[in-house]
C-alpha cells in the first residue's frame, strides 16, 4: 500500500527538480545556442524529458515548443520515456553483427516483451542499440549499464538478465 504522504513527497522532489532546471536555465544564460545542454541536464534531473519538461523549457527560454520537442526527437540520447533501472545497450556494430548480435538482439526482444527504444512495464530493463562498445574482439558484446557483457548468445541471456532486478 502507498505511504499517506507518498503523493507529497513527489511533488515536493517534483518542485525541487523544477528549482534546479531554474537555476540551469539562468546559468547557460536562458541562451538558445545552450539549448542542448540545458536538456542535457534537464534529463539528468528528471531522468527523461516529459512533454511537461520541455514546455517549461519552452516558457524559460521564451522559445517555440517545436524547437526544443525538434530537438528533443532528433538525439537519440533523449528520452521523452521513463527509463527502466537497467539498460541494455545490444552492439550492432560490425564485428557484433556479423557473429549474431542481431539474433541476441532479436531473443532479447521476445524475452523482454519490447521493441528497441522502449521500457518494460515493471520498469526493469530497457532496452538500445549500439555501433560499437569497445569490445570487437569478444563480439558479440551487449552492455547492461556500465558492464560489458562479452561473447552473449541466445541461450546465457536469461542467466545474465537474471543477476539484474
Ligand atoms: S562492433 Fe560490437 S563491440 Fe565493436
């Protein structure tokens, strides 16, 4: 059962996270051409860039919401999704790619229950693709957050998603 006051402290962190946006926006001089690191550290605060985010820049910034929403869209890096606790980066890269990387990624969509790009709905995992993760040599690599995992096939996937929760 929620905790009475669980509401509250959303919206108190909520106004916090606003607060600092403030402050970021003020720093980088409310100027456009800081637009990208402005959202840089938007995502950082919240995580992801909600429509209710960007408009805030939007109003900040004095700018368009089809500017910042353009330029949101255009970087993969952005999210306008709530990220999972892990996240799968599969390489496609060529060496990856060549000795079944696209079949890691495939097993892992259909074990996952999700499309590149999106989150599964316990928020566990979400999952990317790479060009190259620095691992050629032991391809194919999949990383989930900052470790590498090396020489994956179809049939160690459950046992490697399975030390993450
Ligand atoms: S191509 Fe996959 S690690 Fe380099």
């Amino acid at each position: 059962m929620a905790h009475p006051c669980d509401c509250l402290t959303d919206s108190r962190q909520e106004e916090t996270a606003y607060q600092t946006l403030h402050q970021v926006i003020v720093d980088y001089d409310r100027d456009p051409k800081n637009l990208i690191q402005i959202l840089h550290m938007a995502q950082a605060i919240f995580g992801y860039l909600p429509e209710a985010t960007q408009r805030y820049i939007c109003t900040e910034m004095d700018l368009p919401f089809s500017q910042v929403s353009g330029v949101v869209s255009f970087y993969s890096y952005f999210s306008t999704q709530p990220k999972g606790r892990h996240t799968i980066q599969v390489c496609l890269g060529t060496a990856c790619y060549v000795r079944g990387g696209k079949k890691v990624l495939e097993a892992l969509k259909e074990s996952l229950g999700i499309d590149v790009g999106e989150t599964t709905e316990d928020r566990r995992f979400s999952l990317e693709v790479k060009r190259c993760i620095g691992a050629c040599g032991l391809a194919p690599a999949v990383a989930i957050d900052d470790f590498v995992h090396k020489r994956v096939n179809p049939n160690k996937l459950q046992e490697i998603l399975s030390q993450y929760e």
